[in-house]
C-alpha cells in the first residue's frame, strides 16, 4: 500500500506543535580527557563501601559541625576573594599588603553591614507600638467587612474552640463549660543584679560570635597567604598520579564558586539597593534596613526574596491606614525580582554554577539540616563543590549525576528512551527544542535515527519485545507525523533562500542537499516496522527540499505484493535497511523492484552511526543499486541525483554437468571360488 510523506507506515496522530524552548546539549563525557568513558555507577563490589563512606562523611559534617562551618566559610570567602588579591597583584602591590588590604575591606563591609541591620532593627522595635492603631484598625474594618456573611466570628470561634479542645486534660467529658477557680497570679522575685553579672550576661553572648569571626578572618587571611602551597600539598596528597585532572578540578571549583559568589554579590545589590530606594520613596520605615535584608536573603535559594519581601509588607501593613501602600510595595518586590530574574542574572552569569534547579531545593534543605540557617546560605557554593568534585573524581560521579544541570543521556538514548516509553509527545517536545537550531535532516541523521538503530540493535539481540518494538514504530511514526509543520517551514524558507540567490547571481553551497523539484521518490522500509519508521523520515526530509515523496511499508515489497505498487510514476526507489546484515535481502529487493519497475533507479541506505569501511560504490555495484548510502544527508543526495538507473544485470546461473554418452563398462564377473 502506498502512503505519502506526511502519512507513514502506522497509525499516526498529527499533534500541534508545542512552544519551543532551547536544547544545550552537552556530552558530559567528553570534557574528561579520558581514553575512556567514566561509568557513572560503580561497580557492584564497591557499592558498600562507597555508602558507608558517604554516610560516615555526612556524621562527620554533622557532628564536627561547630568546626567544620568556621572552616568552610573561610573556603569559601577564600574562593571569593582570591581573584581579587590576583588582581592586585598583577598591579605590583606586594602579597601580604594585598591579602591584608582585601580581607580587611570584606569584613569591614561586613561589620559596618551588621551594626546598621542592628541599629535598624532596634529603632523598628522601638516604633512598632505606634503602628498598633493602624493595624487593630485594619483588623476591625476586615472583621466589618465579613460581618454581613459572619466568616470572621465563624473563624475566630472555630480557632478558639479548637484551642480548647487541644489544652483540656485527657479524661475530661465533654459538656457544658463549668466555672472555674480563678487562675492563681504569678509572683515573680526580682533580685537586683550585680554590675559584674550584669556585664557577664552582655559579653558572654558575644563571645562566640566573635571568636568563631576571628577565626575566620585569621584563617582566610593565612589560606590566601599560603594559596599555592596549599594547591601543591593537596594536589600531593590527593591527586599526584594525575597531575592534570587535579589542577582541572582546582581550576574548575575555584572558578566556579568564586565566580558564583562573586555574581551573586553584585545581583544581589542590584537588587537591594533599587528596593531600599523604592520602599524610602513610598514612605515606608527603615527602608535601608529593608534593602540590606534583601541583599544578604537573596543569598538563600527560592525562600530568601519571599522572606525579604515579608518584612517590609507587614511594616506597609501597620504605617498606613488604607491598603494602597502595601500594593505598591508588593508591586515594587515583583517588578524587581522579574528584572533580577530575566535581565540581571542571565546577562551576568546565567547558570555557570552547574546545578540543576531540583538540585539547589535539594542542597538548600540538606546544609539547613546539617548547619542550620548558615548552611542554608552557603548551600549553593557547597554543592558546586560536590558537583566539581563528581565531575573530577569517578568514585563520586554519582554527585554530578544527581546534582548536575547537564543532561546524563545522549540526544539520541533520550531519544529512544521516550520512544521505547511511548510518548511521542515529549519526544516531540525535544525534537523541537533541538530544531531552534538545527535542520531537520541534522536532527534525522544525528540523533533520530541512531536513535532506531538502538532499537534495532536491542531487537537483534533479543532484548526487544514485539510489543516494545510495534511500540518504537508507532511512536516514531507519531514524531515524524508531529514535525510536518516544522517540514514545511524549512521548505518555505529554502525557496525563500533559493529565490535571494538566484537574485543575487549566486550559487547553493556545496554541504546542502540538491534541489528536489520535480523528482518523485519512494521510500521503503527494508524488513521491519523500524525501518518503516526510517523511511518516513526520509521521505520528510526529501519533501523539504521540494520532492515529490511517499513511503511504503516493508511488506509492500514482498513478491506478492509488489505489483500493487505504481512504481511508473517514481524516478526513484530507495531502500532503509537498519539492520547492517541485510545485505542479501536487499539484493532481492533491488531485482525485484527493478524488474517491477522500468527505468527506476533504486538506491539503498544502510543506516549506521559511522560511514562503514567498506566503499559505497563497490557496493552499490554488487547489488545492482544505483547508489548505497550509510546516512541521511548521502541518502538524500542518492536519491535526488540526475544519473540514469543502472541496468539489471542477468543473474548468475549455475551451470549442471551433463550425464555422459558413454556406457560405462561392465564389471567383471568373479570367478566362483574353489
């Protein structure tokens, strides 16, 4: 049974085109360096010791934690700042007075940061009786509001009564109140303090703050000090034996959690300094003690600017009387955060940090657990240097494979993953994606159809269902049925090009396909359902640069029903076959089609991930084809070629031995013994 182009083999459901997004694919085996690829699962031996390795680091960060935090913030202020002493290095100012200098700028921004948060939150706490009015006012104009519909006193009895219900001693009926015995009132003894204890009780309170801030500070200050010392010592104790990953992973983590942090700072005060100013211009109180907020908060993933915008709304709430202020201020919190998200961040750094976004949720409630609310702000640079460290270290590949942003499957095992699953839809999905930047016949060649060789291979030996199978063809035939409105804009845009050429007297490149107008070709699947599928993309292809295509299924070829197909108004018959062994079939099918078909050019495909070593045109030659090609853009080019059909040649036969003429000799008879 013949079919057009836009209708393979199979039911296929023509699906509208969804809105496309950007694919970056990255091979994440390829920046290793490696003569070989790293397995990303380890082998079964060492799965034990691995976890119990990992769980016996994850106790360690637990409970050595009130050492382990100091040191890993020094890490990471050293990773921030190192780029900035390099650089005032390369201006000529000696070592120690530009480690010196660095340090004592970063964490003097930070002191005077924090006593203007301190003296901010005090001069809050001293105002917030003033706002009391304002806010039972509120209260009392929503408890009016629902007075009509009683929600509110619905609301407030059902919270007291659950109240109730919550404190009542076990063992009580229930039943109407009783009165009770008034509460006995609370004395409270107050014994005057001594100035001593009273100053005792102030600075002990501080002494860990700033013991563990001294720490830090001594400790950044001899890391950056003592940097390449440091690098050569560790990359003797972990990585002698490979100088050249090591250095890579060091150069990788620096670069990125110092670039992260770094980025990170200066979004964030893009992003405070407009909000402290905004939130000042509408009128609302310590509105630098706001901005400051936003700019350390921004620092916690996802929760950090709802927090920060929480604060701010609630002081809105208590200053005005009506609701006006605490829309603007809402509006302005919006307004910022989608600038931040959709200019800022991406013209600055995007997504260098290498995490995928479930990864950051993930981390973020991971540190929290460990390390409390510090943990969840240096969560972010923590996991990149985990990822860096997976990416680097093949016993951990697992991190990079779990926390990591780049896709774990090539284009085309995703691919055929999705098939095999039976959603053509996000396979569709994908393709799409890939084809903002790609041809079709690119995305045919290099990824759908090595894609079907993975099945095929599967089905070769023996992993492949035919339920799975007859599920791969029907999904393909649905993602080439679901590409056709992407098959005719690239060919509205070809004719387009073609039309400014030939205006400007110049000719098509030499890597594109030959113009197909006017050439009708069929395109047949070799022995099984996934070579169908092959076919029809091939025939799409072919439809783009302006043939006129059909496909047909594998059995159409069959002796029987061969002569069912009009294979006089084709110029060219070309043959997919994904099974490389198929070689005498495809024999077959070249006599057979020449014999059916008079003056038809017939070429085969032979479909492969690699060009083959053996030659196409001697190939070619011993089948009797026109043409053998191993890929799309050589099968494309096979089948809209002028060259006149290769005649039958006359099949060898072999030739039987004649019986000879002449009578044998009779034997001669023995002679009776005795």
């Amino acid at each position: 049974m013949l079919r057009s182009a836009s209708a393979p083999c199979g039911d296929a459901r023509l699906t509208s085109r969804r809105q496309a997004r950007r694919l970056q694919v990255v091979d994440i085996r390829k920046s290793q360096g490696l003569a070989g690829q790293i397995s990303l699962q380890p082998a079964a031996r060492t799965a034990l010791p691995t976890f119990a390795a990992t769980a016996a680091m994850v106790a360690i960060l637990y409970f050595a934690r009130d050492v382990l935090l100091p040191l890993a913030i020094a890490i990471l202020l050293t990773f921030a700042l190192a780029p900035i002493v390099s650089w005032l290095r390369r201006l000529g100012v000696p070592r120690l007075a530009s480690v010196i200098a660095c340090v004592m700028a970063a964490f003097g921004m930070v002191a005077i940061f924090s006593f203007v948060v301190a003296s901010q939150i005090g001069e809050v706490a001293q105002n917030l009786p003033t706002y009391q009015s304002n806010i039972l006012e509120k209260v009392r104009s929503l408890k009016e509001t629902g007075d009509g519909t009683g929600i509110i006193d619905r609301l407030s009895g059902v919270i007291e009564r659950v109240g109730q219900e919550i404190d009542k001693p076990e063992g009580t009926s229930v039943g109407p109140r009783q009165p009770s015995r008034p509460d006995p009132l609370l004395v409270e003894i107050f014994t005057p303090q001594r100035p001593i204890e009273t100053l005792k009780n102030l600075i002990l309170p501080l002494i860990g703050p700033l013991a563990t801030a001294g720490l830090v500070i001594v400790v950044v200050i001899f890391m950056l000090l003592e940097r390449e010392d440091l690098r050569d010592r560790f990359i003797r104790l972990v990585g002698y034996g490979d100088l050249h990953r090591t250095t890579e992973a060091l150069q990788d983590a620096g670069r990125r959690v110092g670039q992260y942090l770094l980025m990170q700072l200066v979004v964030n005060v893009a992003y405070g300094v407009p909000i402290g100013i905004g939130l000042w211009l509408l009128g609302i109180p310590n509105a630098v003690l706001w901005g400051l907020l936003a700019i350390v908060l921004r620092f916690v993933p996802y929760i950090g600017p709802a927090i920060a915008m929480i604060l701010p709304l609630f002081l809105a709430l208590a200053v005005a009387p009506g609701w006006s202020l605490v829309l603007w201020a809402a509006a302005l919190f919006i307004v910022m955060e989608l600038i931040i998200n959709n200019v800022i961040e991406p013209w600055l750094y995007g997504s260098r940090t290498g995490l995928s976004p479930l990864a950051i949720i993930v981390a973020a409630i991971f540190w929290t657990w460990l390390w409390g609310p510090v943990g969840l702000v240096l969560s972010t640079p923590l996991t990149v240097c985990l990822v860096v460290l997976g990416k680097h270290v093949p016993q951990f590949a697992f991190l990079e494979v779990l926390f990591g942003n780049e896709p774990v499957l090539d284009p085309k095992e995703r691919l055929y993953q999705r098939l095999l699953a039976g959603d053509p839809e996000e396979a569709t999905d994908h393709a799409e994606e890939m084809l903002e930047t790609e041809y079709l016949v690119d995305f045919y060649g290099n990824v759908a159809i090595p894609a079907l060789l993975l099945g095929e291979r599967d089905r070769a030996r023996g992993a492949l269902t035919d339920e799975q199978r007859s599920r791969v063809a029907a999904s393909a035939a649905t993602l080439v049925a679901n590409l056709n409105e992407i098959a005719n804009e690239e060919a509205e845009e070809g004719d387009d090009l073609d039309a400014e050429d030939a205006e400007a007297g110049e000719s098509a490149e030499e890597d594109e396909l030959p113009d197909g107008s006017g050439k009708s070709v069929l395109c047949i699947g070799g022995r099984g359902d996934l070579d169908d599928a092959a076919a029809a993309m091939l025939a799409q292809v072919l439809t783009v640069q302006g043939a006129s295509a059909s496909t047909a299924c594998h059995t159409d070829v069959d002796p029987a029903n061969i002569r069912n197909l009009p294979l006089g108004t084709f110029q060219t018959a070309v043959v997919g076959f994904l099974n490389s062994d198929s070689l005498n079939h495809g024999r077959y099918v070249v006599r057979r089609l020449k014999r059916a078909g008079k003056d038809l050019r017939v070429g085969i495909v032979l479909w492969a991930d690699e060009t083959p070593g053996r030659d196409a045109e001697k190939l070619a030659a011993e089948l009797n084809a026109d043409f053998v090609a191993y890929d799309m853009t050589s099968a494309a080019t096979g089948a809209l070629s002028d060259t006149p059909p290769v005649p039958l040649k006359a099949p060898k036969r072999m030739v039987r031995r004649q019986p000879s003429s002449r009578k044998r000799p009779a034997a001669k008879a023995k002679a009776p013994a005795g």
